[in-house]
C-alpha cells in the first residue's frame, strides 16, 4: 500500500541519508545520565545515554519491566526522570509539562476519545492551539486524506476497524505538525497481516515527513522492519544499539543475540585468545573455533552464538568447526525445513534447511555431521549468568 | 458463481422455494423451530414467575389502586344509596324537593343502625367546612323525623335549607371526581362546579410541591458538586487505598437513617456542637447562634449527606472504566490539565453525572424521615403532607392525589432526563 505524499511544511529535515545522519547527529533527543526509580529501592531506568538524530527512526526494543516504556514516558512528560537530564534541541525539558512540549503519540490502545468524531479528535490539537476555523478544517482533511480516510470523519471511533483507530491515532499525532513522533506498541492490538501492512505505512509516513520517531515495541521483527536504529533494552540499561543488520549479525553479547532472531547456544569455556579469535572447549570436551566478541581471557566461561541459517549439515567441504550430530526432528515451513539437531548434549539445537533442488532427504534419527565457520560463532558472555 | 450452480443437483433450489422446508422426522421446520422454543420459553417464564408475581402483588397493584383512590371515593354513594339516587334528578337551582328529603331521612336511619354516617360527614365536610356535626346530629335525631322531612330536617338544623350544601352533596355522590387533584393543587369548585382557587391562607399545595422540586434540585447539585471530586478520588488512587476510602462513602449506608439523622441533630442545633464551637471561637455571640436546624438548611444539609453516595457509586462505577491514558492523550496534544479534564474527562463521566442526578433527584423529591425531623416548618416536603393525609387526616383520596401528581412530577422530568441526555446512556452503578 502506498502512501500520499502530504507537504505537512514540518521544520525537520527531510530524510537525508543514514550514513551521514548517524555520524553526525544533530541530537534532537538527548538522554544525559538518566535514572529512574518507582520505590526509592530499585531502578527501573539505570543510567540512560542516548542521542537521537532528527528524522531519525529510533526504536526502544525489550521484554515488558526492560524500562523502554518508562524512557518513552519520561520524555512524553508523564514521569519525571529520577536523575539525569533530557534535552529536547539541547534544551533540558524536565520541567516542562507534557502539553508545552510539543511531541505528538501514539498510544498503545490508540486513545482515541469515544465522544468525539473522528475529525473532532484531529482538530482537537489544532483547537487548543487556537487555531483559525478555516485552517482547523484543512489540517483535518489533509490528515485524514495522509491516512487514507477521508470519508470517515464523521464516524465515532468505536464505528472504525482496528486498523482505521490505528491510522486516525497516527494522524493525530502529526497532525500538529510535531517534529519527533512516540508511538508506544501501537500496533499491538492487530492481527498479524495487519500489522505488517501498518509497519510499512508508516515507515513510509516517518519517510515523507522527515520527523523523528521514537518507537517502542517487544517484537523484533516489528523494530527490524521499521527502525533506522533499534535499542535493545534489558533489565534498564541499553544492550546495544546500532542498525537492524548489526544486531542481527554482530550482536555483542548473548541477550540481545538471543533476543533478535533465532539463535543455537553452546556453552564452553575459553583455553586460548589469539588475534580476534578463540578457542572454546565445549561441555562435552569438543573444541572450537569462534569469533572473542564478548570474552574475558582463556579460562572464562563463555557462550557461542550461531544463526541457524549459517550452519551446513554433511558440509560438501570442510569446514573449521564440524561436530557430530543426530536429527531430532523435522518440521517442514514451505520455504525451509526446519530442523532440530542433537548436537554436544543440547537436544535444542536448529538449522534451517533451505528448499531448494539440491536438499537431501533426511529422517528422524539419522547421524550427520554440522559444521560452520569460525566467523559465524561468535564467542559471548555466558547466556543468564 | 456459475461454476458453482452449474454444479449443483438440479431442482434443490426449486425445492426450497415450492416446499417448506421439513425437519429430518418430516414436521415442517417452522413448526418444529417453534416447539422446540416453546420448551424454552416456558422453562424461563416458569423461572421469573414468582418475581413477576411478587411485583405485582408488591408494587404494580397498590400504585394502581393509590391511584384509583385519588379520583374514585364512593363513600356517600355506598352510604346513603337512596340520596344518591335522588339527587341525580336534581336540577340543582333550587332546594332538593321532598323526595330527596325523604330518601336522605331513610339513608340517616339506616347509617345510624350501622353505625357510617361519620364516614359521609368526614366525606362532605372537605368541601363544605362545618358540616359534619350538622349530619352527626341529624343522624341521632333520624328516628323522629316524620313526613314532611324537608321542613323537619330544616327545623332540626337551618343548614339543611342551605342550597349549597345539596350542591356538594350532589358532588360528593357521584363515585368519581377530581376534587382531590384540584385540591392537591390548591384549587376546588364552588358551589356551582365552576373551578377557582381556595381562599387565600389555605393555598398550601402548589407550594409545598414547588418547594419540594426546589429542595430537591438543591440538593441534587450539592450531592454532585461534593460527590465529583470524591468519585474521582477513588477511581485514580490505588485499588488499596481506594477500598479503604470506599468503606467510608458506604459507612452511611450501613448506620440507621434515624440515627445519621439524630447525630445532625447535635450537630447543628442552637445549642449543638457547631454553635458552641462557633461561640469558643468568638465568631459569633452567646446569644446570636445560628439557626441550622428545623429549617431548609437543615433539610439541605442532612439530606445531602444521606443521598450522596448515591452520586458517588455512579460516578464513580464510570470513572473507573475510563483509563488514563486518555488524559495522557489529550495532555499530549497540546492540551492544558484543565483542558484535558474538561473536554475529555467529563464529557466521558456523563453517563454517572446523568444517574447520579437521577437517582438522587428522585429520591430527594420523595424523602420523608430526614425532613420530618430536622425540617421545621419550612423544610417540609410534599411526602411530609402525603402521610399527615395518611395518618392524621385520614383523607386517603388527597394522599393518593398528591402521590399521583408527585408520581406524574417525576414521570415529566423523566422523560425530559431522556430527551436531553438518552436513558440508554445510564449507568448505575
């Protein structure tokens, strides 16, 4: 589906290349130290730095108590930040009360007020900011037309599919032509089709307008889609940040490799570090080859990291690592089958087949052979402790 | 779809029109579809029966027959039959002729046998002040009199010669009359049926009814404008907190209307707590204490107090469905705290503002206990009049039609309340 390109004359930049953007960030959103506590006992935010870049399209993702929606709220207005600062275009905004600072939302179940229209919930940003009859009217037509639905706005919002809330919701939010955008799990009350079909529009809208979203969600494959930049959170500190390809493919340390896509462990412990590489001695003695990402010196525990679509079975060639392995089990998807492996006594370990011409027939309970390169096992911190 | 019918047997859509459809033992479906409801239907009304029973023996027959009352008084026809029927030939001009005399002479033996010629007193003397003693009398007298009984009844007392006297008599025996809704609005009809106002000093109705409705109305908007921040309170505090608050809106509940009442009592009276607080504070003088109580202030404000968790449960069952994030939403666009509470909030509170003005409202309008006791004089409502009828008087009529207009009072505002506001949008609690 395609999105109209509505000229909303917003002060932010127009999307101007990522490269550039993120070397050089012109830091429309700053998080300078900043902590934040409920009981006075434990922090839920701990020691937050974070720079967002105008236009950027920043996503917040973790498991639910990580302290995503706490950041999210913090900088909407809605708490206040225990220590620390946030700067809003380098201006310090924790006294500035929610309605003064200018940000628009989208909220998780879309708030969208019952006793309203639809337009009347457009034009209500417009009319608190007293703005002329005449400009009100044009601003509403323009969004709803931005969102696809110019004929609904003399519907109540209860009269609206789940989708439709879903895009008025996002047109309220722009419509006061805000430059930075927080949307807080807004697509996570659709079925699945549709919120694929919602995570393209508005990356296609964050496109066209140029502002700044900050976007919160759990579902990685929802912050891969859309974000130019995810943060993984855990337990209130940032795992890492960076682009969606490297926190898939160098993720640097277990939970966010676990975290974003699939993922085999192998736990071990290191004997040697040489020149960015390891080797590991695994728990049922095997030794390995992986790539010292995370790892302190040889006598450390550690866990490898390996995508399961990086590994072979009876590799046509050898490789650095092969160990020996039974299949578990078979499920066919279609594209790929997708199977589990017994493989140095962990019973949960996955490679995923792709369907091609030259795929061999396996069966339940045959012996063969995996192996992988060194660069595609990563050695980490050991996974949950 | 032309692939389809092509496929399908021949004739089963030709079978489906020409035929009803039968179900698999042959009876028709729409027979067989209401059998098998009947079942149903009969199982559910067996269910509510003893309920439906209840309200009708409870509620719906006493309201109908209260309201009968209020128009249908048969006592002078029952009593004295023979009148009855005499009067009816009566053009009314002049005095009754001899017949009715005669009748009336028989009806008073036999009242005086069975001992009901009271009744018909009491009956004639709302409309004919002064009467009664004149048919007591004349009733004890009734065996002596002889034909002519026209110049017997006049020589046993002048007021028998009074042509208005027969003239509400005449009235008073047709079985079925507005006399007491005219007289529940302060008017009646002279002599010669025409409708007027009551003398002046006895022009209590329209009164009383409006101050009742003014009464009410007060304390309604005081009930709302207290009962608002307190419902709002419990919804936003937490469930613990707001549990334990909860406990003491119901408090009032759980004690004895007379002893809430007593302690108001205490609490206002000139010689009550409040005043000699007042007094130790030097804010006002020894002998200037404050009339609180036995007075409209003193119906206002313990009527407010016992009728305002009705707002609050209301008010508050609503509050409690409408999560914040719509606050949040508002706030965030733009919209001051005030902004946000006034165009978002309250219109979504409507509802509990609509059910709490309702129910305290009505309730208010028809209060008996509270201003009985700490009402005075001019804190009296239209119920207080409907049981001095009930329980002094004994004009059941006039207490049946003054409950009928209060019933037709609050049926009128009903309506209004759905007009303006939608009953369906309701939602008690």
């Amino acid at each position: 589906m395609t999105v109209k390109m509505v000229s909303f004359n917003l002060r932010g930049v127009m999307n101007e290349g990522n490269a550039t953007r993120r070397e050089s960030p012109d830091g429309h959103v700053r998080f300078v130290d900043v902590q934040k506590s409920y009981d006075g006992e434990t922090l839920v935010v701990k020691n937050l730095n974070l720079d967002i870049a105008r236009g950027e399209f920043l996503t917040m993702l973790g498991p639910s108590g990580s302290g995503k929606t706490t950041c999210l709220m913090m900088l909407a207005g809605f708490e206040t930040a225990t220590h620390g600062d946030i700067l809003l275009d380098g201006k310090p905004i924790n006294n500035v009360p929610p309605h003064k600072r200018g940000i628009g939302m989208v909220f998780q179940n879309y708030a969208l007020f019952p006793h309203m229209t639809v337009a009347e919930n457009l034009a209500f940003p417009l009319q608190v900011r007293k703005l002329g009859k005449a400009d009100v009217e044009a601003k509403v037509k323009r969004a709803l037309e931005m969102v696809e639905l110019p004929q609904m706005g003399a519907r109540r919002p209860a009269q609206l599919s789940g989708g439709q809330q879903q895009r008025v919701a996002v047109a309220r939010a722009l419509v006061f032509e805000p430059d930075l955008v927080l949307m807080d799990e807004p697509l996570g009350a659709l079925d699945k089709q549709l919120r694929e079909q919602m995570q393209y529009e508005i990356k296609h809208i964050h496109e066209n307008l140029g502002v700044t979203v900050v976007y919160v969600t759990h579902d990685q494959a929802e912050a891969l889609t859309m974000s130019d930049r995810i943060a993984v959170f855990n337990d209130g500190i940032i795992q890492q940040l960076s682009t969606p390809d490297v926190l898939y493919e160098k993720p640097e340390n277990s939970f966010v490799a676990q975290f974003i896509g699939e993922n085999n462990r192998l736990n071990g412990k290191v004997t040697a570090v040489s020149d960015g590489d390891c080797r590991v001695v695994l728990e049922d003695g095997r030794e390995v080859n992986a790539l010292s990402v995370n790892v302190g010196g040889a006598g450390s525990q550690t866990t490898l990291s390996i995508r399961p679509e990086r590994i072979e079975i009876d590799p046509a060639s050898t490789l650095p690592n092969m160990l020996d392995g039974k299949i578990a089990e078979l499920i066919y998807l279609g594209d790929h089958v997708r199977t589990r492996l017994e493989v140095a006594g962990h019973d949960d370990f996955v490679v995923k087949l792709p369907n091609t011409q030259s795929r061999r027939p396996l069966h339940d309970g045959q012996p063969v052979k995996v192996g992988w390169r060194t660069e595609d096992c990563r050695a980490l911190d050991p996974f949950g402790g | 779809m032309a692939t389809v019918s092509d496929h399908m047997t021949p004739g089963i859509g030709q079978v489906a029109v020409d035929a009803p459809l039968t179900a698999a033992d042959g009876t028709p479906l729409r027979k067989k579809l209401a059998q098998a409801n009947r079942r149903a239907r009969l199982r559910a009304t067996l269910l509510v029966a003893p309920l439906l029973l209840f309200v009708l023996i409870t509620f719906i027959v006493p309201i109908g027959q209260m309201l009968v009352r209020s128009f249908h008084e048969p006592t002078f026809s029952e009593v004295l039959p023979r009148t009855t029927e005499a009067l009816k030939q009566w053009d009314g001009a002049d005095l009754p002729d001899e017949a009715v005399f005669a009748a009336f002479a028989d009806d008073l033996k036999d009242a005086k046998e069975n001992r009901t010629i009271g009744q018909v007193a009491t009956r004639v003397n709302y409309a004919y002040a002064g009467s009664r003693s004149a048919f007591t009398s004349a009733a004890r007298k009734s065996t002596g009199f002889e034909a002519p009984y026209k110049e017997a009844l006049i020589a046993a007392d002048d007021v028998w010669g009074e042509r208005d006297l027969w003239a509400v008599m005449k009235r008073a025996s047709k079985s079925y009359t507005p006399e007491f809704y005219l007289a529940a609005v302060d008017r009646t009809t002279d002599v010669d049926g025409n409708i007027v106002m009551v003398d002046d000093f006895r022009q209590i109705y329209v009164k009383i009814l409006l101050r009742t409705l003014y009464l009410a109305g007060v304390i309604t908007g005081l009930c709302l404008l207290l009962g608002y921040p307190v419902a709002f309170l419990l919804a936003s505090l937490p469930t613990r907190t707001s549990n334990l608050l909860m406990i003491l809106v119901l408090l009032p509940f759980w004690t004895s209307l007379l002893v809430r009442t007593t302690a108001w009592i205490a609490l206002l009276q000139s010689q009550g707590i409040i005043n000699d607080v007042l007094v130790a504070m030097w804010l006002i003088d020894d002998d200037s204490r404050l009339q609180m109580i036995y007075n409209q202030t003193g119906t206002i404000i313990a009527m407010t107090h016992i009728l305002l968790p009705f707002s609050i449960l209301p008010l508050f069952s609503v509050m409690k469905t409408i999560p914040p994030t719509y606050m949040r939403a508002a706030r965030s666009l733009g919209a001051t705290p005030w902004t946000a509470f006034w165009k978002i909030y309250v219109p979504q509170t409507v509802p509990g503002i609509a059910a709490g003005v309702l129910l305290v409202f009505i309730l208010a309008v028809g209060y008996y206990i509270t201003p009985a006791l700490v009402g005075g004089q001019d804190g009296q409502l239209i119920s207080n009049f409907i049981a001095l009828h009930m329980q002094k008087t004994l004009n059941w009529s006039m207490a049946a039609a003054l409950g009928g207009i209060l019933l037709a009072t609050i049926m009128v505002l009903y309506w209004l309340f759905n007009k303006i506001v939608g009953i369906d949008r309701l939602k008690l609690g």
